[in-house]
C-alpha cells in the first residue's frame, strides 16, 4: 500500500511541476517572417553590395543621405549637436566619407549623376563650420576637405 501511495504522490507532483510549452500559430508565423526578413537582408546585400553607416553621438543632429548606386560604401559620422547633413549622390560607384564634429555644422552634397567612382571625403572640426559641394568632375575625385575651426565656409561648385 505505501508503494502505491508513493508512486500516486509522485505521478500527481510529476503532473503538477511539469513544464508545458505553448506556442500558438500567430507566434510561429511571426517568428518564422522574422527569420525570412533577415535573410532577406543578407541576400539584398549581397546582391547590391551598398553599405551605408550614420553614426550619431550628441543632441539634435540630423543626417539626410540618399545614394544610388550599385556599389557603394559611405560613412557619415556626427559627434556633438545641432549637426546636419543633406547628402544625395547618384553614380556607378560611391565611395564617401563625412564626418562632423563639433557644434552647429552643416554639410551639403549633391551630385546628380557621376561617371564612375564617386570618391570624397568632408571631414568638420570645429563649431558652426559649412560646406556645400555641388556637381562632381576629374577634379573631385578622391577630394578630401578637412575644414577646422569657427565660422568657416567653403563652397565647391563642380561643372
């Protein structure tokens, strides 16, 4: 009898401590379109091979980019506050760099459609700095504009 006693016991504490796992279908569906999202992250990658970073540290800075290209790498790093900059470049291949640090500067870069590569660095040191760069030609390639200090202005007007 204390036998069958004790295995009641166990077999009632066995259903009364079990585990039990629940996952109804809307669970499995989403998890399932997570996994089929970042796939399809990886493949559009690999398809298009364009990498594009923006990296902000500070207050109220704001970063407009619009590249198309079929291979590109651009970078845009802001460090301080009230930074902005409206980036649009369109070219076979783009390879950019901009980086803010400091307060209050303010990059602008448009080029429309470039042959080739597209290579330019604007790197900003200081406060209330500007730049504004329109066009792209033979000379802008592989240009690097390293502007610091206060209240600067450069304006490079491309044909």
């Amino acid at each position: 009898m204390k036998l069958l006693a004790t295995f009641i016991s166990c077999l009632i504490s066995g259903v009364i401590f079990s585990q039990s796992i629940e996952m109804n279908m809307s669970d499995y569906v989403l998890k399932m379109n997570e996994i089929n999202n970042q796939n399809q992250t990886v493949n559009q990658y690999l398809k298009s091979r364009n990498i594009v970073t923006v990296t902000q540290i500070g207050n109220y800075n704001q970063a407009n980019l619009t590249i198309i290209s079929n291979n590109a790498y651009v970078t845009a790093q802001q460090t301080g506050n009230n930074n902005y900059m409206d980036i649009y470049k369109k070219a076979e291949e783009i390879n950019e760099s901009y980086t803010q640090t400091g307060n209050n500067n303010y990059i602008s870069d448009y080029s429309m459609y470039t042959r080739g590569v597209a290579s330019m660095s604007i790197n900003q040191d200081g406060n209330n700095l500007s730049v504004i760069s329109s066009g792209s030609n033979s000379i802008s390639k592989d240009l690097i504009i390293n502007q610091t200090g206060n209240s600067g202005t450069i304006y490079v007007f491309n044909r």
